[in-house]
C-alpha cells in the first residue's frame, strides 16, 4: 500500500507526479525535519528552466501560492521574520482552479459566488485549526470509550464591511452559535485615509480569541485601524486570526509590521490581488 502523501505534495491525476512538473530541490521535498514536517507554513520554488536549482524562490513565487522571499527572511538586526505569523493554505490543484475563476473576468457571478464561497470555506477551517482545543472523552453507541478533542470556549467572529461580510456564512455554517461583530471602516474622502465609521462587538470581546474576515489584503491600512479598533476593546493582537483569501506582499508586511504578534492565514500572496471581489460578490460591479 502507497504511503499517504505530504498534505503539500502535488499529484496528477493518477496519483503520480505531473510530467509537467520539474522535480523540487531536497530541501523543498524533505522539509527541516524529513517528510513533510514544518513544511506547512512556508512552501519552496521549484527551480526555473534555466536558473540555479538551489530551491530559492524565484521573483515571481508568490504567484504559485508561495511565500516570498522577502515575508520569509529578514536581516540581521533587522524586524522580526514575518514567516510564523504568515500562514499559507497547502497549495493544490482545486485551490487553485478556485482562485482562477475568482480571478477570470470572463467567469460569471454565479460561478464567481460559489468558487469564493468554497474558497472562503477552506480558510475557515483552516482558521478554526488555529484555536486551541482540549482533551475529551466520550463514550460510543456501542459503549466504548473514544478520546478525542473539543472547542475551547470563547471564541467570535469579527467581520470588515463590506466584503468581510462575504465570510460570514461560511463561518456560521462551521460554528453555527458563534457570535459575529462587525467593523465599518472606509476612506475618507479629502485625506484618503482609513477611516472608522461604526463598531460593534460582542460586550466580552476582551475575553475572546478573535477571527477576523477580510478577503482581500491589498495596502493592509483598513486591517491595520480595526485590529487598532479591537486593541481599545482589549483585544490583544495574539488572539486575533486574521482570515484572508488573498493579500498582497505589501499589505501581509504592513499589518505584520505593526502587530507581530497578529496571525494572518490566506491562499495566496501576489503582487496583484483582486480588488474586485466585493463588488462582484454583491453584484455591484
């Protein structure tokens, strides 16, 4: 029997590897410890048709779901690695049929809502792999005991309007009692800067690990004044899980750079993220 494949390793359609595909350097393939331990966070370039076979990203990397080079490392004496706290989904074939539709302009909005639903569903889980759990036992209909894991209690959801809204289902459909505030927060019109217009959280927020939703991280400023919002609330910034679909080099770095303690979980870095998102999902484009 074939052993089970690393949650990152890519397969054609009958379970080997794509001829396409150029094998990965050892580094990429082992991981820091063999196999595939460690490799979930940060996935390595494949090596370029001409280019060194070292496994050091390539300049356009990001573009494959991969964690630039410049998130990854930093230098000496230079702000903390931004890697840790940078969370990539494992990269696949449907996640990245997924983010293809959501990004052809060509693909209609019935196709587009429910492409972005699925995607926002796979963040959602992911993100709910990030809250702590505890030990339990429970015993079966045929009476034995089975030891597993539950929810620690107190946690919430925190939406960005307008788009943040689009998540907000696929975070109910998961944790159907869980509690969602919402963040108001746009641009004003003679400073263009970010601008809180309305807050509203649950009254023990303080108390509670916080996801929150926003699918698009383009300049990372709208994120960067509603963790500062659920900082006055005393919310500290290690609790809050920042649930993305897509973000930008520049915009993981702005927010990551003012709060490293803030995790922020997506499916893909790239210089060009689709603003376009919530217009299309709420049909207003």
């Amino acid at each position: 029997m074939e052993a089970m494949p690393c949650h990152n390793q890519q397969l054609g359609p009958a379970g080997g590897p794509r001829p396409q595909d150029e094998p990965q350097p050892a580094a990429a393939a082992a991981g820091p410890g063999g196999g595939c331990g460690g490799s979930r966070l940060i996935r390595f370039a494949e090596p370029g048709g001409g280019g060194s076979s070292s496994g050091s990203p390539s300049p356009d990397s990001s573009s494959n779901g991969l964690l630039p080079e410049a998130l990854r490392a930093a230098p000496a004496g230079g702000p903390p690695q931004l890697g840790a706290q940078l969370k990539l989904l494992p990269m696949n074939d449907q996640i990245r049929e997924l983010q293809t539709i959501i990004r052809d302009k060509t693909a209609s909005r019935g196709d587009f809502v429910f492409s972005a639903d699925r995607l926002i569903r796979l963040v959602v889980e992911e993100g709910l792999n990030q809250l702590p759990y505890t030990e339990c036992t429970v015993t079966t209909p045929t009476g034995y005991k089975y030891e597993g894991v539950k929810f620690e209690k107190g946690n919430c959801g925190v939406s960005i309007m307008r788009s943040g809204e689009a998540m907000e289902q696929g975070l109910r459909d998961c944790c159907r009692s869980i509690r969602i505030g919402k963040i108001l927060i746009q641009s004003d019109e003679e400073t263009q800067r970010a601008k809180v217009y309305y807050a509203k959280f649950p009254p023990d927020i303080y108390r509670r690990k916080v996801l929150l939703m926003y699918p698009i991280l383009s300049t990372g400023n709208t994120v960067i004044e509603a963790v500062k919002v659920l900082i006055e609330h005393g919310v500290q910034p290690s609790v809050i899980i920042l649930l993305s679909l897509f973000s930008t080099p520049h915009g993981a770095k702005s927010i990551i750079q003012e709060f490293p303690e803030i995790t922020i979980l997506t499916t893909e870095v790239h210089p060009v993220a689709p603003t376009h998102f919530g217009q299309k999902y709420f049909g207003t484009d």
